[in-house]
C-alpha cells in the first residue's frame, strides 16, 4: 500500500514565514509535464507539483474560475523536496478585484 502525502494545516506555523505564490493547473497553466490536472505551485519563477493538498480540494479545476483555467495566488509554508513543494500550509487568497 501506497504512504500517502502529509496534509498541509489548516493554520501557519507562526514562527515560519508565509510566502505569496502562484497556483494553479502545473500543466494547464505553469507547463509542466503530463497528461492529467494536478495542482503546482511558480516560486521564485519556478514552477513544483505541490504535495499536502490536491486540485480537487479546492473546487472544479475545469470551472471557468477554476486552476486549469486561471492563475491563482495562494500563501504557503513548505520546502522543495526532489523538486516538489511539500505544503505543510496552503491557502488561497481571495481573487483581486478590478477597478475602473
């Protein structure tokens, strides 16, 4: 049987900083390799599958609001492990509105 992934918290760790990124589809949007929609996040200009959380928990990825079709911007707490962000916190911020 396969371990699965640890799952980010629900809360940051309030002595790690929390650092603004981009999320979305890493193949839809950030061009990454494969054939399925699984979530990644661009960090520093660079593009990582992410672990701790999944493209499912956060809505219809093919809604027109959804991950493969948008770039979101999202707070995390993690590291890189084998080219993959680790989440041990994963929040989406609210989309910006726009302005006249």
């Amino acid at each position: 049987m396969a371990q699965s992934a640890p799952k980010a918290s629900v809360a940051p760790d309030k002595t790690k900083s929390l650092q603004v990124v981009e999320a979305s589809c890493g193949q839809c949007q950030l061009g990454l390799p494969g054939k399925s929609c699984d979530l990644a996040i661009r960090l520093n200009g660079h593009a990582y599958f992410l672990d701790g959380t999944n493209i499912d928990s956060h809505g219809d990825a093919h809604a027109k609001d959804g991950f493969c079709q948008k770039i979101r911007r999202a707070e995390v707490q993690g590291e890189v492990v084998d080219n993959r962000f680790v989440a041990t916190y994963f929040r989406l911020l609210p989309e910006l509105t726009k302005t006249r």
